[in-house]
C-alpha cells in the first residue's frame, strides 16, 4: 500500500497544484491521497480547493479549521500569541464562510475526523470515522471475557516493525487542535498510542515532518501545504509506503508564492506570520 500525505492546505490552490503535479511525476503511482484537514482556513481559494480535491478523489479529513467555518463556531481552536492576530483569524474564517458554496459548506460538514487503513497483502480497506476502537473491542469480547474471565489476555500492542493498521486524524485521536510532534513527551505519545490502538499514526495539525517510534507505535508527521507552519513558496506533503514494514518519503515542492499573496491582498485576508 502506497499512499501520499498531505496537510494544511489553507485554501492555497498554487500550492495544492503544485503537489499534486509532483505526485503525478512520481515514478510509482500512489494507491490513495489523503489530505488530513485544515483544507481551508486563511487562504482565498476555499471553493477551488476543496472542488480539485474533490475531481482529484482525495480522501478528506475534518481539521480544526475545517470544524469552525462548518459548524460556526467561535474560533478556529489554534493559539495565538496576540489578541489582534486571533481577532485577524476569526475574520478570515468568518469570510471563508461566506465565500463558500452550499455545496462545499456540505462537503466540510459531512468530512470524517479520522480514517482507518487496515493493510493486507491483497489491497487495503479503509474506514471513516472508527473513532476510538477501544469500546468495540470491549463490546465483542465481553461474552468471551465473561466465560473465560482472565484466563485471556488483552490484545496485544502493535509492532512498529509490522504495519497493519494506520490511523490518521488532523490532531490527535483525542481533538482536533492537539499537537503531536516530534519533541510530544513520550508519555503522552505512549497514551496516545495505548487509546488508538494503531501501528501508524499518521498527524497533520502540526505542521511538521517528522517520524517517531514511542513504544511500537510510529507517529508520523508530513509537514504543511501552506500557512504558519510552511515556508513561502514551498509545499511540503510526503509519501507512505506500508507492506509490513514502513517508508516515508518526505517531499517539498514548489509554487509561485507571489501569485498567492496577491489573492491575499485582493481579498484583504490577513497573511500568516511565516507567510505563504
């Protein structure tokens, strides 16, 4: 199973163009795209976007963004380190909002806030919205656990060296604004993993490449499309290779940053603090 990564896009169609024409130039096709949310946000191009993910079949999660323009609420869930540049992102949401069709404001209602990948050696299978697996897994063993009592064993935890099961959210399992990096403390990486229950985590709110083994679990990040986390001119996403092991190529392209601000400017919408 290959598939390639991406996160953060931010209504920025230049950048989002320009990974996709990268993915195309691959010398191996990728079996799915997925993009883990925040698909818009501060950039001018909402509508674009999400239409070209949607004609590009590109799995969509819900991100922190996503959530406040789809379901009006107060904020987007990000930090600030100053009240005017909260009050400049609630406005770039409140336009986003206006500017979208029905059409796309459906589109962001009904996205998944996490996605299952269970690997096989004949394809793949996805699901949308698994959620935390614990409560299932109590519901189909408790007749068994009744009758056996602790004569069994909780399953096993995943091996980072056997790929079987990926999750991928926009935060963390638990919210949508939750960062999980590579400097996360292992402690909270280790509950993280112990609640998912999935030998790949794959994580786009933080904006960042970068893999991590905490336990036997690998956390993976691939780094941001656009806004704060990127840098100008650049688009970061990353290619995931699963056949029991796991490769990650991490990959950067570019795309003409002037374009892009001058929608920005024509709009009037607010420019991140690393720009675009």
């Amino acid at each position: 199973m290959r598939f390639a990564v991406l996160a953060n896009i931010q209504a920025n169609l230049f950048a989002l163009r320009a990974i996709l024409a990268d993915i195309e130039r691959l010398d191996d096709e990728v079996d799915r795209i997925i993009s883990l949310g925040d698909l818009i946000g501060r950039g001018p191009f909402p509508n674009e976007v999400l239409e070209t993910c949607r004609e590009r079949d590109v799995e969509m999660l819900l991100g922190n963004y996503d959530d406040a323009v789809a379901f009006e609420r107060l904020g987007s869930g990000a930090d600030f380190p100053s009240g005017q540049e909260e009050q400049e992102d609630r406005a770039a949401v409140t336009w986003t909002r206006r500017k979208l069709t029905p059409e796309n404001l459906e589109t962001l209602q009904h996205l998944p806030r996490d996605v299952r990948i269970y690997a096989a050696r004949r394809g793949s299978r996805l699901k949308r919205n698994a959620g935390d697996v614990r409560p299932a897994e109590m519901q189909r063993t408790f007749l068994t656990r009744l009758a056996f009592g602790s004569l069994l064993r909780d399953r096993p935890n995943p091996t980072a060296k056997r790929i079987k099961e990926v999750l991928l959210v926009h935060g963390s399992p638990r919210a949508l604004n939750e960062f999980l990096r590579e400097d996360t403390a292992d402690s909270i990486a280790a509950k993280v993993a112990e609640e998912a229950r999935a030998d790949l985590i794959v994580s786009g709110h933080n904006g960042t490449c970068f893999r991590k083994i905490v336990g036997q679990t690998t956390f993976v990040g691939p780094g941001s499309v656009s806004g704060s986390y990127g840098t100008p001119g650049r688009a970061e996403y990353a290619i995931l290779e699963v056949g029991g092991d796991l490769d990650v190529d991490f990959r950067s392209t570019r795309y003409d940053s002037g374009l892009m601000l001058a929608a920005m400017h024509k709009h009037a919408l607010p420019l991140h603090p690393a720009g675009l």
